[in-house]
C-alpha cells in the first residue's frame, strides 16, 4: 500500500522492495525543507495513529459526583454512561430540521457536476418518495437525462444557511467528536490536520494571474494548471453530490458595503458551517433573501483525499484556489482554518485591484475615533493588544484600508486558546459559549469542563466566535483613518527595544521584512521560538509581490498623517537564543548575513525573560494617548531606530536593550548576527518594481541595518 506523506514531497522507489500489490511503484514520501516563510497556525498531525485514539485524547476520564439508581450489577455504586447510551440520552430532546432552501441559491441547483450538488427540499431523514427533478430545479437549467449516470437517481439535501441551535443538533447527531462543553459551546475535532498545510496549497497559474501574482522564491503561491485544478475540482463535487446532505452558507466579507464581496461555502460538516456562520459576515433575512450569485465559491470536500498520483501533488491533501474561476477546493484535511485564510488569500487579490489595501492586522479605535492597526503574526500578541476594554474592538486578523477608512474583513474571532485562562484573557474566555467553535481542545467527559492547558491533541487549540461576543466590540466593524501603524515583532534574539517610533522609510523596510519568531505548536516541530521573517507580516496569505502591498501602506499613511510603531513583544535582558556554542560554519553564515532560522536546538532555551505584558500594555496605551510623540528619543546603533528615553509605567532601563545585557560583547556580536539576517533577507525584494519609481529607492534600503 502507499504510503501517505502529510507534508512531504514523494518520489517513486525502484526495484521490487518498493513496488506495490499492484504492480505499480510504491510512493516514498521525504520531508520537505522549509522555504523560509512563517506560515501563522500551520501545524503537525495529531498525535494519534487512529482515529479512535483520536477521540480517546479529546476526553479526560472521570466518574459521574452522583450514583446512577438502578445500573444492573452495581448497586450503589458509582458507574459511568457508555458514550452510546450518553449520545443516545443527548440526542432525545433533539429536533432534525432542515432549513427550506430559498429560491435564491439557483446557481447550485444542478444534476451536473458542473455547477456542484443537485438541491432538494426536505428533511432526508424521512424515507418519503424521491421527488421529481423538474419540481425543484430551475427550469433554466439544463436537466441531462436519467441515463447520464448512476448519480443522476440520486438527490442531494442542502441545509442553507442554519443557525448555531440547528448545527449544533447536526454535528452531535453526526460527527463522532462532537460535544457541548460546560460553557455551552461546541467542542469539535479536525481530524488528523491540526494546523494548515501550507505546502499543499495550490494556485492555479493562467493568463489571469501570471503578471499579478507573486511567484518564485520566498513566494507562497505554489502553482498548478487549470487542468489538475478541475480533477481535483470534481474529485470534491462527486463527494458532495455522494452524500446524503451538505451544508451551504451564503455570506458576506468586508464591513464596507461598498466594496463588500459574496462567498458561498459548500462543506460536509456541521463544524465546518458553524465555523464560517461564526467568520464570515452574517447577512440579515433580506439580505439573503437577495444574495444572487456569489463572488467566489468554496467547495470543502475535506474529509476525501485527493489523488495523490495527480500531476502537482505532494501528499493526500491539496488546497487549490482558481482565481479566473472564483473557486477554492479543499481535499485531504478538515482543518476550518483553511476556509478562512484561503478566503483571506483572495481578498489579498480582489482588494489591491480596487486601490484597497489588505491587511494582516487588528484593529481598534479609542473613544474620540483613534483608530491604530496592529500587524503581526500569531503569537506576537495581535489578538490581545488589539483586545482593550477600553477601546472599541474593530477586528482582531483581517481588515481592509480604502478611502473611506478601515473595516474588517470578517464577522468573527479566531483565538488560540492553548493556556487561556480568565484572568489573563477574560474577553476571549467570555466570549466561550454558545454558539463558539472550539477546536481540538480536551475536556473532562463528565463535566465537560474544558482543560485548556492540555495539548493532548495539539498546541494549535481554537476557539472561533462572532465578533459580537466581544463586549467592546464596534458594529459595524469600520473606522475613520488610521493615526497609528504598530509592527509587533516576536525577536527571539532578544536586541530590539521594546517601543521605536519609525519614520515612513523604517515602516516600509520593517513591514516588507516582517521579522518575529514563529511561536511553538504552529508549525511542525517547533517546541521553542525560532527566528524567521514573514513579509507584511503575513507571507502566507498574500497573493502580490510584498512590495506592492507596502507602496500602498506608504501612500496611505503618508495621506493620511499615520505614525509608524515597532513593538517588539519578544525577549529581553538576552536572547532566547543565548548562552550557546553556534557551530562554525553557521556562525560564519549568520554573520555574513545567511538566511538561517536559529533554532533553540543549538541553544540553552531561556537565558533571556519574555517582555511582560504589562509593560507592552503601558507602551500602547501611550501610542493611543499620543504622549510618545512628545517624548525624548534617541537612536540605536546597527538599526538606527528611534527610541524614547522614558515611557509612563514602563523602567526606563529596559527600553534600551543593551542596558540589560550582563554580556555587552554578546549583545553587541547578537546585534550585528540579527542585521545580517536582515539584510540577507532583504536581498530577495530590492531589484523589485515598486510603484513609479522601478527598483527600491535607495531611502528604504538605508532605513535597514547599517555597519
């Protein structure tokens, strides 16, 4: 049998150890290097071999408090429920109800595989005569006749657009996995992906995106052909039409009516539409009542796999986005997060082309309209900053800046919840209840108390919510022009100050480089910080070359009087990376200014402290308040940045790195190792075009590294 590699590249063994029962050769998979681009929550499988064992981790054992009356064989003792009879108890007061489907949703109302599965009104848990064709499909569609496949007898039910109390009573009904949770919301499994795959993400390379898109090396966009694209295509569409019935979400993206785009989501979970109702803006009854047809269709068929001898194909999982088509197939992996950030991918094309920016950020405003954008990858602490009780939540990823000021992109929150705890995050731990998806987390099996700082199943635990669980949070989701640009940096070397103010130059070179660490449980095998560059704070998402997104936040911020900030919510007092012996040859590398990630795997983990939260707390509430353009500044040696001599609430000694290194040679020669990155990073974007001007100006590459 072959063997199925999840992230890796194959290749096809000679000789008879590797062939097959079948006569063909037998598929080796070999891990695959890294590209160099911090892909946010990608992830490992799960640590489980089956999927029993799967659903042994989701829960932790213990006996009922009460004694269950009248169990035969233990009298007066205490005994537990089978999960059978328990499902069995659940599922009693449950209703099964199908929405009837409007007459709005034409466009997949199809016997072909052309257009996706064929609709039908009714409940198909009631055996009742099939019903004709022609009584529910539009008579300006083309019905083929009933000899055209075995298929063509069979009808599939949508169920359109649910609600959360409806979904619910699907996924427990029908998804082993999932539970209601003490909080009241639903505990679901993503099956053997806990992460994004960000190497079996596929774009389909035609006349349409062959000048737009970034390709090439660090680029994330890996191609295919419109060929491989349709057999992937309706490899998921015959899955869909296969099954008794499919879920369908019509809903919007962007809180701007202007420029706000129509998705559709086709999928096979009741996880997978609570998801999107949960991240996607909700339309109103008239709204939907008047949808038409959608701007961009996506068909999750993750729990198939695709065809692994397909041309293009690594692995039995494959993402691929065709842009001239406005279509997106999921195969392989039911991991919802691919939904989401392949919809964020698109607004990363569609935007730019109406003169909008998108942007990997969150976003807030202060009482008096103060708007601020924070930029950073998972884990840098965009979520929680962006998150203050004292200022209107706009967003907390995905947001768009066009003339007519900042809104977000989405209808939702996507919160890691590994160590969430009340005291820490009470907004995201409020925001837990009914309604909320709750990813891969482990719960007790009679409480169902959530445990969040186990990681049995994964590191990459997630709730996903309406944004309106959020107390502060602004409906509608939009805002005046931003004042505040805040780059939040993870440096795992522990050398940047705490708080630089930039000036337009600085903002660029920062914004393009998208220095931080990937944070562990994010990506396969990362236990510990490690150093690494993610261009707009977001290379995995974003479609054009990095430079046209930064011209455009130039020009904006520029316009609009926007002050640049980089936060650096990583280590100080020394590296996370300190204390270490680095091998010659990858000294000498790093100093020349090698692209290297360094990994704790050559380090004692530890010698420097994480920045208090506190701290970075006070620092933003400075930035808003506006009293760090009037302080004091002075500059950094190697990076030139601008930093203040006091910030309120914050010891002055540690806004200067090197005043809290022990070791000022080590600060020093880990000072110039960083720079070296940087400029070696660099080198991949500095012969590119941007705007009228052709290459770089010479400005930006000097607002880098200097020695």
């Amino acid at each position: 049998m072959a063997t199925n590699g999840s992230n890796g590249e194959f290749s096809f063994g000679n000789g008879a150890a590797t062939a097959a029962k079948n006569g063909l050769p037998k598929i080796e998979t070999h891990p695959k290097k890294s590209a160099g681009v911090c892909h946010d929550d990608s992830g490992p499988t799960v640590k489980a071999q089956t999927i029993d064992e799967l659903h042994s981790l989701q829960k932790k054992r213990s006996a009922p408090t009460t004694p269950i009356k009248g169990t035969p064989g233990t009298p007066g003792a205490l005994s537990t429920v089978s999960e059978e009879d328990r499902q069995k108890q659940q599922l009693q007061s449950i209703r099964y109800k199908v929405l009837k489907l409007q007459h709005g949703t034409a466009s997949l109302a199809s016997l072909t595989r052309e257009t996706g599965p064929k609709l039908v009104r009714g409940d198909p848990a009631k055996k009742s005569e099939t019903p004709k064709a022609h009584s529910h499909v539009p008579s300006h569609y083309h019905v083929p006749t009933i000899g055209v496949s075995d298929s063509s007898l069979k009808f599939t039910h949508v169920l359109y657009n649910l609600s959360p109390a409806e979904l619910y009573e699907q996924a427990i009904q029908s998804e082993k996995g999932s539970f209601i949770t003490s909080s009241g919301a639903l505990a679901t499994l993503s099956g053997a992906k806990t992460g994004r795959a960000p190497r079996d993400k596929r774009v389909v390379r035609d006349a349409t995106t062959e000048d737009d898109l970034w390709w090439g090396k660090g680029s994330p966009n890996i191609e295919m052909d419109e060929h491989t694209f349709m057999v992937n295509r309706e490899r998921a569409v015959d899955y869909l039409n296969s099954l008794d019935k499919v879920f369908v979400n019509d809903q919007f993206l962007n809180w701007d009516p202007q420029n706000r785009i129509k998705v559709r989501i086709v999928s096979a979970r009741a996880y997978h539409s609570l998801f999107m109702h949960n991240m996607c803006i909700r339309p109103t009854p008239e709204e939907l009542e008047n949808f038409g047809t959608p701007d961009f269709t996506i068909y999750n068929a993750g729990q198939f796999p695709c065809n692994r001898y397909t041309h293009y194909m690594t692995s039995s999982t494959s993402i691929d986005l065709n842009l001239a088509r406005r279509e997106m197939v999921i195969l392989g992996t039911q991991y919802a997060g691919e939904m989401k950030k392949g919809l964020f991918g698109v607004m990363h094309y569609l935007m730019p082309k109406r003169q909008i920016l998108s942007l990997h950020s969150g976003c807030n405003m202060g009482k008096d309209g103060d708007v601020a954008l924070f930029f950073g990858l998972s884990g840098t602490g965009k979520t929680t900053l962006s998150t203050d009780h004292n200022r209107y939540l706009i967003g907390d990823d995905e947001h768009c800046w066009s003339d007519n000021g900042v809104s977000n992109i989405e209808g939702g929150c996507y919160a890691k919840c590994i160590d969430l705890s009340r005291e820490k995050e009470p907004d995201i731990w409020n925001a837990i209840k009914f309604g909320t998806v709750l990813e891969n987390v482990v719960f007790d099996e009679h409480t169902r108390e959530v445990d969040y700082s186990d990681n049995s199943v994964t590191e990459n635990t997630r709730a996903a919510y309406p944004i309106e669980y959020i107390p502060n949070a602004k409906i509608p989701c939009v805002g005046p022009q931003p004042k505040n640009v805040i780059l939040l940096a993870c440096d795992a070397f522990g050398v940047l100050p705490p708080v630089s103010k930039l000036n337009l130059a600085q903002t660029m070179y920062h914004f393009i480089s998208g220095y931080t660490a990937i944070v562990a449980g994010t990506e396969d095998g990362i236990k510990e910080p490690t150093a690494t560059f993610s261009a707009c704070f977001g290379a995995a998402f974003i479609m054009l070359h990095p430079t046209k997104y930064a011209a455009m936040l130039a020009e904006k911020m520029k316009k609009h009087g926007a002050t640049g900030w980089l936060v650096n919510t990583g280590w100080s007092g020394g590296s996370s990376v300190g204390g270490f012996k680095v091998p010659p040859l990858l000294h000498i590398a790093i100093y020349l200014g090698a692209s290297v990630s360094v990994s704790s795997n050559f380090c004692s983990y530890g010698s420097g402290s994480r920045m208090k939260l506190a701290y970075t707390r006070k620092i933003i509430d400075a930035i808003h308040s506006g009293s760090l353009l009037d302080a004091e500044y002075k500059k950094t040696e190697v990076f030139g940045l601008e930093i203040p001599t006091a910030v309120e609430g914050v010891p002055s000694e540690i806004l200067d790195p090197v005043n809290i290194w022990a070791d000022k040679k080590a600060y020093k020669e880990t000072l110039l190792k960083l720079g070296g990155m940087f400029k070696k990073n660099f080198g991949t974007f500095t012969n590119y075009k941007i705007g009228t001007e052709g290459n770089l100006t010479e400005e930006i590459l000097a607002a880098g590294p200097n020695f």
